[in-house]
C-alpha cells in the first residue's frame, strides 16, 4: 500500500501534467497548425502511432508527428541488416535514415516530433517528466531493471533527456531511468522540465542523430546479461554522485 507522501506526489504531478499538457498545447497550436500542413503535403498522415509499453506494462499508442515516407516500415528489416554494426542507419559515427522526410528532419532535429504526446500526457498514458516510453522489444534490454522502470508513467521528456550526449551509450541511459525512478520528487520533475529546453538547444543528442538498440527478431541474450551490468554499475556510480543532482 502506497504512503501518503507518495499519493499526494502521485496526485500532484497528475495535476501538474494536465495543467501542464493543457498549456502546451495551447502554446504549441500554431506549430501543430503548420507542421501538420508541411506533413500533409506528401499526401501521408500527420501523425504516427506507435506501440509503447506504459505504466506496469500496459500497452499504449505513442502519438508523433510523422517525420518519414508513407509506408516507410516496409524498408526497416533491410535497413537493420544492412547495418546491424552500429545498431542505426548509414557508417559507423554517421546516423542516416534515408526514410525521413525533409520536414520531418526539422523537427527530428528540434524534437518537435514529440509534441503531440501532450495528447498522451493529456490522456494519462504519458506524463510530462518520466522515463521514455519504448517499445516492447527494447523494453527488454532493460532486464531486471525493466518492472522498475515501468513502474511509474512514461514521460515527455525525464533525467536521460537533459543528461544525453552523442557519447551516452545505452547502459547509461537504463542507470538514468532507474536513478529517477528512486529519487522522483516534484522538485527533480521541476528541474528537469525548466532544463529540457536548454538540454535540446545544446545536446549534441537529438532523434535523428541518435544511435538506436540492435533490435532484431531475436533479442540479444549476451547483450542483454551485459547491458545489465553495466546500468548496476551505473547506478551505483550515480548514487554516489546524489548530492551533485539533488535540489
């Protein structure tokens, strides 16, 4: 049975992400207006929806602005071959996706992609500040560290977000999760929203340069064992670090 420090911070941050969503969707309605036009322009839809696993597993429809060709899915098994070697799309050091669109770059690179999760937020499968929401198969990189990140909301954007680098590698965004998961606060969940815009004005880490997980039919085992330890490691290392975070 939840504590009642943790029921009120639940309901607080409940309310904070309707005020909160309601708010950036009112703010955000010109650039939906145009960007949803610029889309529409290539006779696709505006908006792609994607299968992410939610709060304790429960299964969502994550809504983005889409940013790539109409059927673009059908090329996403050959282009995971083609370069399975860096887990992403072109050489090593090089992320390119030839199915995104020239509007759809724009926003990858300025992460307005992501604002019609507001809708989600709005809805109550998102919240504003939380561990990104991601697919069934990469949730199981997560390994035992999976029920502990799929314990609270996923978020808009969250500690990874404003901690993100080019060099961040993917056991280190997993120790991130589990670090917010521990210390959540309403004044972390502050921080990180006021520090969101400045972390996608100066992060050298946005949704078209990013390098993804080597995702295929069969889910690395090995990897997975190593990924494990190494977020153990991680979180251990920012545990000793808590002061230098905390507010």
């Amino acid at each position: 049975m939840k504590n009642t420090k943790h029921v009120l911070y639940d309901f607080s941050k409940r309310c904070l992400d309707v005020v909160g969503s309601v708010a950036g969707l009112l703010l955000s309605a010109p650039i939906f207006i145009l960007a949803s036009f610029l889309i529409s322009l290539d006779r696709g839809p505006v908006f792609f929806r994607q299968e992410r696993v939610g709060h304790n597993g429960k299964m969502f429809r994550m809504l983005k602005f889409r940013t790539m060709i109409p059927d673009a899915g059908r090329m996403e098994n050959s282009l995971r071959k083609l370069h399975a070697a860096n887990g992403g799309y072109g050489v090593v050091g090089k992320y390119h996706d030839p199915r995104i669109t020239r509007i759809g770059s724009i926003l990858r690179r300025t992460n307005l992609d992501e604002l019609p999760q507001l809708l989600n937020v709005l809805k109550g499968e998102m919240s504003l500040v939380g561990p990104r929401p991601v697919p069934y198969e990469e949730s199981l990189f997560y390994s035992d560290k999976r029920d502990n990140v799929l314990s609270v909301r996923p978020g808009l954007t969250g500690y990874w977000q404003i901690k993100r680098r080019m060099t961040t590698d993917y056991s280190e965004r997993i120790a991130l999760d589990c670090y917010y998961v521990k210390n959540r606060n309403l004044l972390l969940d502050t921080r990180i929203l006021f520090t969101t815009p400045i972390a996608m004005l100066t992060s050298d880490y946005n949704s078209l340069t990013k390098p993804l997980p080597p995702l295929d039919t069969d889910i690395f085992i090995s990897e997975v064992a190593s990924i494990d330890t190494q977020s153990s490691q991680r979180i251990e290392h920012l545990e000793e670090e808590v002061q230098a975070v905390s507010i």
